[in-house]
DNA sequence: GTGAAAGCGCTAACAG
DNA sequence: CTGTTAGCGCTTTCAC
C-alpha cells in the first residue's frame, strides 16, 4: 500500500497540515520542516492521492472528451490537439469514443456528471433529445467541436459549413463543371450533414445549374463508403464530370474506385474534399480539399473551455473559424 | 451544487445507508424505501460521486494509456480497440499523448500512480533508465503493447518482430530481389527498431546476399520521413529494386515519392510495408505489408490487463501474436 | 510557523 | 431490513 500523508508526518515528526503544506507550495513553512518533510517524501516514495484531494478541493482537472471515431483522422488531429493543450495546462482527458452509439454517448455524459468533470468537449455527429435534455442540466461547461447542438452554457466551435461548401462547390463550377456529383453525410447532422449539403445546392442555384437529384448521395463519411457510392456513379448512366465529397476519407475512397475502374483523376473526373487533413496529401494526385482548422478548432476549444472553468467568463455560443480552399492536383479546368 | 447523499436520504425519509443500498444494487432493502429512494434520485437529479466513492473503495476503474502518437493509424487503431473494451467492462481510460517526449512520459506515469489508476497501458518506441525505474517503484500492472521494457509485474503484448521481419524480407528476396533498402525506425527501440533491423540482415545474410550499408535508412515511422529518405535513394547512384520500409506510413511516403518523381510502382521499385493497417488500402498500388493483429493487440493488452486487476491473475512477461503478410500490388518479380 | 480538528461524499461494518 | 458511525486521504480554517 503506498504511504500516506500521516505516514510521512509521522516519519518527519510534524503535523499532516505541514506535510500538507510543503506539498502544495511550502508557504508559511520553516526550512527546517520543509527539509524534513521533503526527506520523508523520498524515503516512503510518497505521492499524494488525487482523488483524496479532489474530493476536498471539489475540482480534478479533468476535461471529458466524447468522440465519434478515434480511427478516423480528422479526429485524431482535433485530439491530439486537445490533448497538448490540456497537457500543458495541468489537466487531463478523459476519452470516450461513442462510434455513433447515442446509448453510449449518454452513459459516457452520465459518468462524466459522476465524475464531476470540470468540462467536457463533444464531437459528434447527431444528437436526440434524450441527450440534449442531458447536456442541459449536467451543468458543467460543454464545447461542442465541429458540431453545433441547442443547449445552453455551451460553445460550439465551427466554421461556416455552408459557406465553405458553396465555396467548393463553387470552385468547381468556375473550373468550368455542371455535372457536379454531391457525396454528403447525414442529413440529422446541422453542420457538416445539412448545411454542407444547403451550401452545394445554393451554390448550384446562383449559377444557374439545374439541381439533379441523381447525382446526390448521403453517406456516413467513410473512405468505404466513398468508394461503393463512386461505384455506383460509375455504374449509372450519369456521368459527373466532378465529384464532390463532404469528407477527405470519402474523397480518397472515390479516388481509389475511379483508379480501380481505369479512369483518371483528373482527366475524367475531378475531386474535391472538405477537411484538408494530412491524407490529401498521401494519395497520388493529392486531392484538392476545403480545409477546416482541424488542429485550431482543438485548441481553440480548450483554450475557451479553460478560460471559462478557471476565470467564469462567459461562454460565447459560437466561434466561426475561417475555412481555406486547398488546391491541389485532382481537379481540372473543362 | 449536485445533490449528495444526504439529501436524497432526507428526501426520501431514510438514511444514507439505505441510499447507498439502492444505488449499489438494492440488496436488503424493502420495496418501499427502493421506490423512495428511487423518487428522490428522480426529483434531486442525483448521481452518485465517483470522486467519493473511489476514495472508499480503494478502486476507481481507471486505465492509464501512454501513446506515442495519437494521430498514427497504428495507434489510433489500437486505441479504438482499447477503449471498446475498457467501456465494455465499465472501466475508463485516461490517455496520454507523448510524442516521444520521455519527460512527458515521466509526468504521466507519476501521475497516473497519484491517481492510483487501476493499470497502465504503454505504447512507446523507447525508454530510459528513469522511466524503468519509475514503472518498477510504482506498483501499478502494466501492460506493453508493440514494445518490450524490462520490467517487473508486467506484460509485453507483441508479435514476433524478428521473424516477422526476416520473412517480409525473405519474400522480397524470393521474388528475385537481391538489392533490398531498408527504411528502418529507432535502433534503441527493441522491437520495432532493432529486432525488425535484425530479422532483415539475417535474411540476406541466410540467402547468401551481401549486406550492403548504404542501402540502410534510419528513420521515425512517419510518412514525411519515408518520403524524405526515398529521395535520397533516387538520387544516389545505388539503385535497388525493392523498397522495404518498417512502417506503413514511411512505405506510403517513399510510394509517393517514387510516383513523383515519375517512376512506377511495382514496375521500378517494389514496396513492401510493415504494420498493415487501413492506410496500405488506401493509396494505389495497394502496398504489400506484413501485419501485426493491431486491434487484437489492443483487446488482448485490455483484457490481460483487466483480468489481472480483478482476479489477481499472473501476469506472464510476454504474449506473442501471429504476423501475416498481406500480399498486395506493390512488389513484383522480377 | 505549526497542529488539532472538521469535513469533502461516500461505503461498509456493526448494531439493532 | 434499517440506521449509526467510523473512516478513505487529503485540505483548510482556526487557535496557539
């Protein structure tokens, strides 16, 4: 059993509120008693309990983060950058990778309330009512990332999904392409499902081009899934010059079936992604992708969560970051 | 503030006891006091303290896992495969992303035994004296995962890297190749760097291939750097045929490499990968690779772990996993 | 500068 | 079946 506080109180030969005071910080503290107790420290290898000291401080530092896929790497990215920031700044996360399980994003919710978290960060991509009712009396701060949910004390960092996909869209479209094949997420998604999908048809819409629904698909945003939608593209009698996919991984998933089937990209069909993570870069031709601050939307959502647990202040119910067109090599003028 | 303990047994006109009895199962308690109690949980929102309760319990059904690099495939995979389990047998995971920094991992590991975490999960590519040090006084079971750190009461979850190794090699060399680069990772770390470094020069030397130094590369796993490196290769005047790299990443980045410099793959160089992740699919030729079991790695290392914990179970010093190698496009005969 | 003592919210004997 | 009570290991008044 590790030693406790009284174990080195007594090996110092000083009261548990000296010890207690030399480990967090040694004010009011002879050097003397400080010595002694820094002895008695390293003799018994005595590290004070956290969770002792959580229950009487009411506070543990800990941030729970709920996630949709840990395997997918725009989430990574936002993770590992939640996580250096968290890191630096003396906290710790708790992750919970709910895999579009609302069940079990509502269990983790639950135990974050038991483990009275000091915040939590979601990104997710549905939600139902059962777990907005949760978010709101859980009362504890929330952050949404790269998701947006109706509920209060929360702050939702996103960019404007329905500009940047009509500027996608549009980019297309001033190469000189009309038959634009959408490959979109969930619908029940605001962000990246509706209004990625809002932004293509408007963007369609001021240009002039007739919208065609054959050449809409909806999807779960996965490379597998880009790949057996493009299939079926190439089966159908339409044929896009461009395809559009809301999601790099589905983007580099139709890329892989048009080379598979011995087309070209871009001769015979251009691509355009949205996320702008590193896998545009890996795949031959790079994708041309509308690139969401993945590693910023991270560490602007625990910088904001931070500040508010540790100062109050107030919690804006948005921050819009800026989207970026990437270009690179899979789109060509017609 | 949350409502405690007391204030559901005041509500519910019973005592805390009782309380407790319900929330822990409801044994020995009467059908009246479940009902009320469970009345006044409903009304006051309660949920239990987990702060509180672990200090009780001695128990707080946390797994510490140390990470090299969350945003590696190989990882992030294995991680997914961790936190099923762990969420399956209601424990949780607390995640620590090192990027290589040893004092990182120092802070980590000191905190995970102030927090008095269940087990500790570590993936990492090397280690110093410290760091054994500090995992031999901590008494907490560790479990590695794709790396072997001597060290007491604990577990190396890894395949056989040498072997693995010297058969990926050997079936390069059966299918002609004589000139064979090799993209390795750090010679400090045992398995993934010096056994599978090993288990190549072995191969060449038991197929009677001269060892040829310059056609050995050391490196960090990552795809930047198997880019970086296969540039090297193309401009210096050594020419092989085959390109093994001991991580999927660092053979999609040399694959990239290749391909922009206007070469073919297999037809000028063949690649051969070590890991066979998702990413191998992912680019075009699929790249051939030997595959560690990466998400049996994670499940394994948990329930080995979790067994342990809650039947004092011994911990054998090492699992060993079974290898494959998946044949894709990326090498040919020559 | 230091120690005694009162909790933090909960569980688990121990009586009844 | 139920309530009382003694801690779990720590921090933090409050006296001295």
């Amino acid at each position: 059993m590790p030693a406790r506080i009284k174990d080195v109180a007594k090996r110092a030969g000083v009261s548990v509120a000296t010890v207690s005071r030399v480990i967090n910080g040694g004010k009011n503290v002879s050097d003397e008693a400080k010595e002694a107790v820094k002895n008695a420290v390293d003799e018994l290898g005595y590290s004070p309990n956290y969770i002792a000291r959580s229950l009487v401080t009411q506070k543990n530092n800990m941030i729970g983060v709920i996630v949709p896929d840990l395997t997918a790497s725009f989430f990574s990215v936002i993770l590992s950058s939640i996580e250096k920031e968290t890191s630096e700044n003396n906290y710790n996360i708790l992750i919970c990778n709910i895999e579009e399980d609302l069940d079990k994003e509502i269990k983790y919710l639950n135990l974050f309330k038991e483990m009275r978290v000091d915040g939590i960060i979601v990104m997710h991509e549905k939600a139902d009512d059962r777990i907005i009712n949760l978010m709101n009396e859980i009362s504890i701060p929330i952050i949404f990332c790269s998701c947006v949910v109706p509920c209060v004390n929360a702050t939702a960092i996103i960019i404007n999904d329905f500009k940047a996909s009509y500027d996608a869209t549009k980019y297309l479209i001033d190469l000189g392409h009309r038959d634009i094949a959408f490959i979109g997420g969930d619908l029940r998604d605001t962000t990246s499902g509706k209004d990625r999908y809002d932004g293509y048809r408007k963007a369609l819409e001021d240009n002039g081009i007739n919208f065609n629904k054959e050449y809409v698909w909806f999807s779960d945003y996965k490379m597998k899934s880009g790949y057996n939608i493009m299939e079926e593209i190439i089966k159908s009698d339409k044929a896009p010059t461009a395809i559009y996919a809301v999601s790099d991984d589905m983007a580099v998933g139709a890329l892989n079936c048009i080379l598979d089937n011995g087309y070209k990209v871009p001769d015979d069909f251009s691509i355009m992604g949205f996320d702008g993570g590193m896998l545009i870069d890996s795949v031959r031709p790079k994708i041309t992708s509308m690139q969401q601050p993945i590693r910023e939307m991270g560490s602007i959502a625990i910088k904001t969560l931070l500040e508010h647990i540790e100062t109050g202040s107030e919690l804006p119910s948005q921050i819009v970051l800026k989207h970026k067109l990437i270009i690179n090599d899979s789109c060509r003028k017609l």
